[in-house]
C-alpha cells in the first residue's frame, strides 16, 4: 500500500492539536506551522496527483482491514485533483489572512483551518459512505467556527443559519445511510456498486428512496436551487479568507453526485436508473437563473459574489447533470476555475471593505481608496472570469460546456440559457464596479502608506489570478488529462477491483 495516501489526513489534526495545545498565546509561531504545513500537503498532493497520473486506482486499507470490512481510502484521478485544488486554494487564504490580519481577529483560526482541510481531503479520499458523512461534519464544526471567526451580529446570525441547513442535511443523510444498510449490508462505495446492481427491478423501492435523500443532501451541500438559502448571507457575512476558503465547499457536494451517481447508481443500475439526470438538470438550469437574477438585485459586492457563486453552481451542475464522459470533463475544467475566481473575488471584495470603511462592500459610491486602481483591475478579472469572457479559462470552461452537450435534446435551451445568464452576469457586475470604482476617486499619494497596503493578500490574489491564468494557457494539456479522469470515474469496474481486490484474493 501507498502509505503517502494517508498522509492528507493526518498532518492536518496533528498541527491543529499541537496549535491548540502549544501555540494558543504565540500567534507567529502558529502562523509558521500553518503556511509549512499546508506547503508541505501541497507538495504531498502534488506528488500523490503524478502518482495518479498514469490511470492507476489506490486503496489504502486503514489497519489492514480488508474491504469492506474496514475503513478504506482511494485515490484516484479525480480525488487527485480535488487534493491539489484544496491544497492550492488553502495556500492562498493563509497567506491572505496572515497579511490582512484577518488570523488575529479572533482565536484559534488557524487549529481550525487546518481541521476544515482534513473534513475537505477525508471526503475526497473516503472510499465509504459512512466515513463521508463523518468527514462532513467535520467539515460542518470547523466551518462553523471560521464562519464566526471575529464575531459580530449578522455573522453570528448567519453562522447560526448555516449550521441549522447543513444539519438537517446530516439528518437527511444518516437516513439514507440506515436505508441503504438495511437492503444491502454494507456502506462501502465499491462493495455497493455491486450489491446495487444486482437488486432485481421489483425491489427497487427502498434504494431509490435513499439515492433521492443522498441527492437532497448532496444538493444542499452544492447549493442547488430550492436549497440553497444558506449560501449567500453565510458567504456574504463570513470573512473574506474565509468565503475565499468556502469556493470549494459547494464542490464537495458536486464532487459527492459525481462520484456516487457515477459508480453506486450508474445508468446501468436498475435500482436507481437516470434518477440523478432527470431531477438535476432543470434545478440546475433554475439555479443559475437564480444566480444570474440575484447578481441584478445584490446590493453588495459580498452578495454579489456570493449569488455568482451560487450560478456558477448552476453552470457546473448542467454539465454534470447530462452525466457523459465529454460533459463531465467540461464540468471539471470548469470546477477549477470557478473555485479560484470565486475565491479571488472573495478576497477582492475583503481588499475593499478595507478600504473603505465607512461604506464597507455596499453599492454605493464613496470617498478616496487607496489603492483603488490596483483594486479595480482586480476586480475586474475576476468579474470578467466570473462571467465566462474571453480570454480567462471561464469563456474556455464555458465554451467547453456548450461544446459538450451538443446533440442532446436540450442543447438549445441550455445554450440560450447560458449565453443569456452571461450577459446578465457582465451586466451585474459593470454596474458594481463603476458604481464602487469610477465613482470612488483615487486616493490622494499621502494615503499610500496607510495600513491597507499590505503586499502579502496581494500576492494571494494575484496568486489567484496566476493559477486563472494557468488554467486558460494550458487549457488543452489540462482537459487531455480531465478527459482521461472522466473516462476513469466512468469506468467504475477499476475502482471496484482496486478496492475489493486484496479482499477477493485477487493479485
């Protein structure tokens, strides 16, 4: 076995335990640990991610108990790329809150990023439905408490509805969990694949009801329209580093769809059919209606951004609700880049609220910003990736998506709906940006100096907008290698047999 495998699950709970215990008073020392720590799980998820490279399924047994008898790990392309994507974007936030002070505004920040990092790289790696619900609350507590990281009335409040919405969906899940173990004896990923299929069409019943819950509470997790309400008042009130930090919570919810509706209930599964396409697809179409309405009526950069968030959810689910290899690799590309431009125009949004304090992120015109021209470039790449123009990776993604559902019944309708959503998002966010940057004058040269122009969130930033800028120049290597990683999620007999082979005596 690859012991590296585990690596991702360990160092994280062990520097938090240590910050708690020994770096409560000692801010610097913690900060140390925090950027080497997270360097160095970026290095091992690299590695693990050239590891993966070669189409080759891991399963890393925990205690050597075979599966499905035990708690098993597996690592994949897919779970390769979600490790590097986290890894990257954690970087960024820590280095961000280090600069902006955002760490020191309350206790204990950094214990608990390095614990949302472990909920984020055990539901990526976790080859068991059980263990995904663990890694979820996980990811629930530590959420909870960067949420409020600071205080303050409306992020209390917004904490407190956040964790009621994302509670009921543990509800919800804990009863599809007792369903799903009650006709078939095992919550192993790989091990219910097969039990699944051979569930014969006149006993159906119970295991299509627990596939609906698990789509219900990946759904909440995504933010899919009706259940979406937590997102943007939580992304909205939560400090910059951390909404930054959030970009890829939705995606652990899209990850979970495509991962379970892939290789449990598949299109050749009797017992679930094309359940996830048929309910998906229009919520998905409704959410980036949604999305593209709401970025109109914000009156906040915060809400903003949060409501592009929530239709770029809608964009990415269309294309993961046509459930084919060519559009779940468009998805993918296209959930890289939205994860970074939104984080990027969550901390852009924090780099304003900082300077003016008066006005905060509200739309409306205000006094001198310093910096203000630095600012507003910045702005302005990310509300050009946000809303899919050339030449960032969002127009790539986008075009990627369009290209991928042609043919299909309801290509037009998507493409109208996409192409329209896109210049309601260009509409949404020129008359934020003029409204917040041409009607602000630049500061005055003595303002310069003042405390808001702190080089390190902008090199976060700009960090960013590098990685944006990656993923458009190398948008062709990229996509040959998301093409081979949807050809593997669609292939669920390899992970089957990585997971189950040392169980089944096989070499």
């Amino acid at each position: 076995m690859n012991h590296w495998i585990v690596a991702p699950l360990l160092l994280p709970p062990l520097v938090g335990a240590v910050m708690i215990m020994s770096m409560r008073h000692h801010l610097d020392l913690a900060r140390i640990f925090s950027v080497a720590s997270i360097s160095l799980l970026l290095a091992i998820n690299i590695w693990l991610l050239a590891e993966s490279s070669n189409g080759s399924i891991q399963a890393y047994e925990v205690g050597a108990w075979p599966a499905p008898f035990g708690i098993v790990l597996v690592l994949d392309r897919l779970a390769a790329v979600m490790l590097v994507l986290t890894s990257l974007l954690a970087l960024a936030v820590v280095l961000y809150a280090i600069g902006s002070g955002w760490d020191s505004r309350g206790r204990h920040f950094h214990p608990l990023l390095q614990f949302q990092l472990l909920g984020l790289f055990g539901a990526f790696l976790t080859g068991d439905l059980f263990n995904l619900f663990v890694f979820f609350e996980v990811l629930l507590i530590a959420s909870y408490g960067l949420m409020t990281h600071g205080g303050g009335k409306r992020r209390l409040q917004a904490g407190v509805q956040y964790v009621v919405y994302n509670l009921l969906g543990s509800t919800l899940f804990l009863f599809a969990l007792g369903t799903i173990y009650a006709v078939t004896g095992t919550l192993n990923m790989a091990d219910l694949a097969l039990r699944v299929a051979e569930i014969p069409a006149s006993g159906t019943a119970l295991i299509r009801v627990a596939a609906v819950l698990l789509l219900l509470v990946f759904a909440v997790k995504a933010a899919v329209v009706p259940l979406h309400f937590w997102l943007p008042a939580t992304y909205a009130e939560a400090p910059g580093p951390v909404a930054a930090l959030f970009a890829i919570m939705t995606k652990v919810g899209v990850y979970a769809i495509i991962r379970v509706f892939t290789l449990i209930f598949g299109s050749g599964s009797a017992a679930a059919g094309d359940l996830a396409g048929t309910w998906l697809l229009p919520f998905a179409i409704v959410t980036l209606l949604v999305g593209a309405i709401g970025v109109l009526g914000a009156k906040s950069l915060g809400h903003l951004t949060a409501l592009a968030t929530v239709g770029s959810i809608g964009t990415l689910m269309i294309a993961v609700g046509f459930f084919s290899q060519q559009a779940t690799a468009a998805a993918l590309y296209y959930m890289i880049h939205s994860t970074l431009a939104c984080a990027m125009l969550f901390l852009v949004v924090d780099l304003v609220r900082v300077r003016r304090t008066e006005e905060d992120d509200r739309l409306v015109s205000g006094g001198p910003m310093p910096q203000g021209g630095l600012v507003s470039a910045l702005f302005f790449a990310g509300a050009i990736g946000m809303a899919g123009l050339p030449p960032l990776s969002g127009f790539v993604g986008k075009l990627l998506i369009l290209s991928s559902i042609r043919g299909h019944a309801w290509d037009w309708l998507v493409w109208s709906i996409i192409l329209a959503t896109s210049l309601v998002f260009v509409v949404g966010f020129a008359r934020a940006g003029i409204t917040v940057f041409w009607h602000n004058p630049p500061a005055p040269e003595e303002r310069e100096a003042s405390p808001a122009s702190a080089s390190l969130p902008f090199v976060a930033v700009f960090g960013l907008l590098a990685l944006i800028g990656v993923a458009t120049l190398q948008a062709r290597p990229l996509m040959d290698f998301l093409t081979a990683t949807s050809q593997q999620i669609y292939d669920p007999a390899a992970y089957i047999g990585a997971v189950l082979r040392q169980a089944e005596g096989m070499p």
